[in-house]
C-alpha cells in the first residue's frame, strides 16, 4: 500500500495584530496534525476527506478540547477494504502560544520550512510522482483543497494584512505572503490594487512636501520622484520578483504622480529646470560619470511626463539662453541629453534643439570671414565685434521694439548686415537686442572700469558722450526705447551709483523705489566721484519686459 503524507505549517508568534491573531485563532484546534494517509484513488473520497478538514479549519475553536478523534473511511476500488485514516488533533496546555506548528508539505520537491511573521505559511513537498502510484490527478485535487482552505478562504485576512505590512516596509515577510497568494488564480489583482494605491499614497504624501519650494527649487522636486521611483521599483523587483502586472501598475502610479502633483505643466517645467542646473556652468560637485547616470535619471521622469510639448518648449528657452549666453558646461553634455531625448521622442522632437546647434557652429566660422570682409572694405566700427545669425523658425526668440542705435554701434551692424546679405541674398536680419551685451571702459573716472552692459545700458550710457545732463523725456526722444525698458534701465544703473538723479535722495534710493516712481521731468546726471572695488563690474541685469 502506497501512502503519503500532508504536512501543513503554520507558525505565531506573541502580540499579533488582531486581524492575524484572528486568522490563526481559527486554525487553532489543529495545532499538530499528524499522519494525514489517504491511499483511495477515488476522486469523490478524496473530496470528501479534504472537506471535512476544511470545515475543521474553520470551525470555532474551543480551549477546553483536549483530544479528537476523526475517522474517515477511504474505500479501496480494487478490493473493496476500508482502511481507517485517523487524523488526530490536540490542544495541549503546555505548549507555547506563540510556538503552534502545523506542517505541511505540498509540493514536489522538499525544502526548508519558513516563516511569516503574522501569516500561516505555506511550505509544499510531496515525495516524487516516480514513488507513487496513485494518479496525478488525485495529487492535484488535494493541493487545490488545500490551497482552498489555507489560501484562498483566507485571502480578506491575508490582504489585510498586506497594507499591514507594507505600511511597516516588512518587504520579506510580504514576499512570502506574495508567494502564496500567487497560488491562487487571479487572487494577485487585488494585491496589486493594494500596493498600487500604498505607492500613489505614500508618493504624493512626500511630493507635496516638497511642491511648495519646488519652483526656487527644482532639484529637491526631481530627485523626490525618482526616490520614489527607485525604492518601489527595488520593492516591485524583490517582493513581486519583477512579476509583469506589478510592473504595469508601478508605471501606472508614476505617471499619476508626475500628472497630479501639481498642474499638468509643473512637472515638465522643474524637470526642464533641473536640466538647466545641471547643464550650466558652476555645476559643482557633478563629476562627468555621474553627470551622465544624472540624464539617464531624468529620463525616467520625462517619459512619464504627460505634456512633452511643455517639457520641450522650457526647455528649448533655457537651452536658448545657455547657448547664446555661452553659459553650457560643455557641448559633449549638451549634445548628450538632446541625443537621448531624440531617442524617447524621435527626430521631428529635437530637430529644432539641433538646428539651434548647428546655428552656433555655423555663427562660429562666420566672425573670421566678416573679418578679412572688414580688413578688404577698410570698414570702420567696433574693434573687438562677435555676432551669432540665428534661424527665426529654430529659435524660440522674438523681435524687440524698433529703438535708435547710437553711431558707435549703428556703423558695425550695417557693415555685418551688408557682408552678410552679399552672401545670402533674400536673406533679413533682424537684431535681438534683448540677448545683446557689450562691454565700455569709462573715462571719466580717475580709475578705468570695464562695465559689461546690455545693449539697453550701453545705449543709455552712450548719451552721456554728447551731453553730461539727461532729464528722462529727453533720453526717450533720443534713444526711442519704450517707457518701460527705459524706466527699468535708469532704475539699474541708478541703484549702482554710476548715475545720479538729484530728484531722488540717497535714502529713497536704498529703500523704497521702484522704477516705476522714476518722472519724465527728473534730471539724470554722471557720477563723476564713481568709485568700486572691482574694476570689471557687472552691470547686465534681467529686464521684467524683455524676454
């Protein structure tokens, strides 16, 4: 007579959590079953004994049992003996609470017992198909009641106790809980909804901590979302072994982190500034391997932004801006991130971040040629000149108001736009001032300064060459620059003491004005006892109604 036996393993411990304690109350009275033979081959016994079992399992236990005995008659299809299988259940006082065992074993292979904390654990061995004799069949339908009884009758408790545990990041004992569940057809989908909802919950509870800085500070932003990322994805990857449908809802809840927190163009926007941060100059403590791992990082958000188009157009501007302001850390890195975003986006994404390359290679070879252009027509104007030509459909630039250029710098423009249209015919020029900066030396100091200027700065200071007192409306008819840019200029090189206004007293001066509180009748004047520490100082400053 051949005959197997099923162990089944269940281990507590003291100070459960009442859901768990629950769950193992119920297995209580079968704290040791020993000797379970089954040696019918009879599909309907079988049945018949397994379902005892499991009404036992769920039967109320009661402390004051101290020993039952069950008989269950397993009938034998060759010779019609009945063969008596006792299954024998105790509850003895003297054993720990926390130390009830019931083993089982349901699979074919042995292997060591486990535990899960708070959990029944399943551990499965039945000895190799070649030493039985009994059909296969039989084996399957008393795993199947087994796993009926201890998993799948079982499973509001077991998912229960999952937030439990994923609450308290007891990522080992919810690998063994995942192990058992995963037994059960479909019986995942619910855990996946679980820790679906855990991750969304526990993620948008960290990013909205750090949203409200977010915009002075988009690199906390970023680096928050892909911490999130990182730590649920070990957690997708050790507990749920990578499994596909945990993976799927993992990307699902990324995506409704980087849609929800905040309006749908924030994300782009910070992930576009963080770029910026980590793509100019100064970048330190950036070292070139991690700079690289930096944009695969920042990748993972952009894919799950919704609105690329946003992403794209902040940051083709700062890109803009780093290029024409010289201020990139390095082409290499440019060239880069724009590389690895053609290939999440494809060509037409980037094709205007490349032209925009190219224009500055381009510009590069230009500067030489306008040279020997200048040396051949003895053309006069400025010495030391530079000048980037920038396609307008590339660029995301637009054309300033019309202002007058004073004579120092009107005759190099119209010797540039002259070489330049000789070369391109039907081509148009038209100057950014906005993005224009030069350099002047004062004279009228006893110590020479070097100020860098905008070209709204340089025009203004250019003045003072024909006359040493401006009153506002007279520098307006002159020059033509809107009120506003004007104001905005005069307030800048006021506030550096380089003029005088005898309108405005010192104290106001430090406190209380605004460009705004500038007339068109104040009088402007040079500051002729000028002094700094510096002798290069920066003067160019951002204007609020420029770009």
């Amino acid at each position: 007579m051949n005959e197997f036996r099923i162990y089944l393993s269940i281990e507590t411990r003291r100070n459960f959590p009442k859901l768990t304690q629950d769950f193992l109350e119920r297995a209580k009275t079968a704290e040791e079953l020993t000797a379970l033979n089954i040696t019918s081959t009879s599909d309907s016994i079988i049945d018949d004994h397994l379902t005892s079992h499991a009404s036992l399992l769920h039967s109320n236990s009661s402390n004051s049992m101290s020993r039952n005995n069950f008989k269950i008659y397993s009938r034998n299809s060759n010779n019609d003996k009945r063969h008596y299988n006792n299954i024998q259940l105790s509850n003895s006082s003297n054993q720990p609470s926390h130390s009830n065992k019931i083993y089982g074993q349901t699979s074919y292979d042995s292997c060591k017992d486990t535990e899960l904390s708070h959990l029944s654990n399943l551990e499965t061995n039945i000895p190799s198909s070649q030493n039985l004799q009994q059909p296969q069949h039989h084996y399957n339908n008393s795993l199947k009641k087994v796993e009926e009884v201890l998993i799948r009758d079982q499973l509001d408790v077991i998912y229960s106790e999952s937030k439990a545990l994923l609450r308290n990041e007891r990522h080992q004992d919810l690998a063994l809980l995942f192990k058992l569940v995963n037994r059960v057809p479909n019986a995942t989908n619910e855990l996946k909804k679980i820790v679906e909802n855990h991750i969304y919950e526990m993620g948008i509870n960290t990013i909205e901590r750090v949203s409200g800085t977010a915009i002075n500070d988009p690199k906390l932003y970023i680096e928050t979302i892909l911490d999130i990322h990182k730590k649920y994805l070990i957690l997708v990857q050790n507990v749920f072994n990578n499994a596909q449908d945990f993976i799927i809802a993992l990307d699902k809840v990324k995506k409704r982190l980087t849609q929800t927190a905040g309006s749908t163009t924030k994300s782009p926007e910070l992930l576009a500034r963080y770029c910026d941060i980590l793509l100019r100059k100064g970048n330190k403590g950036v070292e070139e391997t991690d700079l690289e791992e930096k944009f695969n990082q920042i990748m993972i958000v952009f894919n799950y932004v919704e609105d690329k188009d946003v992403y794209q157009k902040f940051y083709s501007r700062m890109l803009a801006k780093r290029l024409v302001g010289q201020l990139s850390a390095s082409d290499d890195y440019e060239e880069s991130m724009i590389s690895k975003l053609k290939q999440a986006g494809g060509y037409e994404y980037t094709s205007k971040l490349q032209r925009m390359f190219q224009d500055i290679g381009v510009s590069k070879t230009l500067v030489p040629e306008y040279e020997k252009y200048r040396e051949n027509h003895r053309a006069t104007g400025i010495a030391d000149f530079s000048i980037l030509v920038l396609s307008s459909n590339s660029w995301p630039f637009s054309a300033p108001p019309n202002f007058i250029l004073p004579i120092e710098l009107k005759l190099t423009f119209d010797s540039f736009t002259d070489f330049y249209i000789h070369r391109h015919n039907g081509r148009k020029l038209t100057c950014l001032h906005q993005h224009s900066k030069g350099e002047l030396q004062t004279f009228f100091t006893r110590q020479k300064y070097i100020l860098q200027v905008s070209t709204y700065q340089m025009v203004v200071l250019l003045l003072f060459n024909k006359a040493l007192n401006w009153t506002v409306e007279r520098m307006q008819d002159e020059t033509q620059i809107k009120s506003e840019l004007l104001l905005q200029v005069l307030f800048g090189l006021l506030k550096s003491k380089l003029l005088v206004c005898t309108d405005i007293n010192e104290d106001e001066l430090d406190e209380d004005l605004k460009d705004t509180n500038i007339k068109l009748n104040y009088s402007i004047r040079l500051a002729t006892n000028f002094k700094s520490k510096k002798l290069r100082i920066n003067l160019n400053v951002p204007l609020k109604s420029v770009e």
